[in-house]
C-alpha cells in the first residue's frame, strides 16, 4: 500500500484484493462493538420513551373520559377533546406491530 494514496499497488486500478492486516482487523472489530453498543442504548431510550408515551397516552385519555362521565360532552374543554384524541392515536400507533420491540427478545434469546 502506498503511505501517501492508501492505494495497493499490485492491483491498481482495481479495487485492492488484499487481505486487511492485524491493526485494521482490529479496529473494525472495535468499531463495530462501539456501534453495538450504541444500538443498544438507542434501543434503550426509545423502549423508555415508548413507555413514557403510552402512560402519557393512558393517563389523558382517561381523564377525558372521567370529565366526560362526569360532565357529560359540553363539560369537555375543546382543548382537552382534541388532546384525548391525539393521545389515542399515540396509543393506537404505538400498538402498531412495525413498533414492537423485536430488539430485547433477539438480545435475550442470544444471551441465553
């Protein structure tokens, strides 16, 4: 390889054929556990998030319903009427199966 064009010279032009020596073996194993590692805690925060979300979702529809059941449909504010309906379809796109945590199952079948 060449200090100054990272270009093998025995198959230039071509793409280099030439098997990747220790160092740089070595730091793509390093990299690629520092993105595991990463996807991990991404995975984390949006499991938290997703969570957070949906009791978010739960507790003002609810309370929409309380006032609801209580006051009838005139003691609703409009405000809070629309709120409840946001947070019902934050529930519903939650519930969706291309949002399902496949991550924490794939990680607890491969530890065991």
């Amino acid at each position: 390889m060449s200090v100054f064009t990272d270009v093998c010279w025995r198959h230039w032009p071509k793409m280099c054929n030439c098997p990747p020596s220790e160092d740089e073996v070595e730091r793509m194993k390093s990299d690629v556990f520092l993105l595991d590692r990463e996807l991990q805690r991404e995975n984390r925060r949006a499991r938290e998030f997703a969570i957070a979300l949906a009791a978010l979702a739960l507790g003002i529809f609810q309370h929409r319903e309380r006032m609801m059941a209580a006051h009838g449909e005139d003691g609703v504010p409009e405000d809070l009427h629309r709120l409840g309906q946001q947070a019902k379809q934050a529930a519903e796109l939650l519930d969706e199966p291309r949002n399902k945590d496949r991550v924490s199952e794939l990680l607890k079948r491969i530890e065991s």
